[in-house]
C-alpha cells in the first residue's frame, strides 16, 4: 500500500481554481477532441463510484486499453477510421481525467 501521509489536501479554494484551469483549458480543445473528452466523461461518469475499478490503487492496464477501445468504438465514425494516433490521444486524455478523477475522490494530490 502506498504511503498517503505526506500527500498534502488542497485547500477548496485551490480545488476550485484548479478545476477552473481545467475547464478553461478543456474549452481549447478542438471540437473534435471536444466530442472525445464528452464521451470519456459520460463513460467515466457510470464507474465514478465506491469500489469502482477505477479507484483501485494499481488499476489494471489491459482493462483501461480495453476501455478506451469501448470509447473509441462509440465514437462517430470510428468504424471507418483505422487511425492510430487517435486511439492514443483518446488513451491519453482518458488517463489523465482518470487521474483527475481518482485524485478528485481522494481530495488531495501531490
């Protein structure tokens, strides 16, 4: 188990500027990456609870691949598309909001 003591929780001021900078910047988004974080985020809504997978402390690297492979297949057009470079800028951003939101559930990061 990983040591959280010397992890320090961010005051909800800092919480609230923080997810401000994140809005701001998600607004940058092309629209097409847009319509990407839009259907990571309702994936990642329906496992944002107690005991989900995605809380786990080591979670699962083939379970993530495989569940940006179920986003990008529920993507518009993807079925015509055989693009690799997308499907490693949605891992990427999937990883990150999950790192957001993992740190979001514990209130604090380092």
């Amino acid at each position: 188990m990983r040591n959280t003591e010397n992890r320090t929780a961010y005051p909800p001021s800092h919480m609230m500027a923080a997810q401000q900078d994140q809005m701001y910047f998600k607004e940058m988004l092309t629209p097409n990456m847009q319509r990407v974080l839009q259907e990571i985020d309702r994936v990642l809504d329906q496992l944002e609870y107690e005991g989900s997978p995605m809380f786990d402390e080591y979670p699962d690297k083939a379970q993530l691949m495989r569940l940006g492979d179920m986003i990008y297949q529920r993507l518009p057009g993807a079925e015509d598309a055989s693009e690799p470079a997308i499907r490693d800028y949605l891992q990427a951003i999937l990883l990150q909001e999950i790192f957001h939101r993992r740190c979001r559930y514990r209130r604090h990061c380092w």
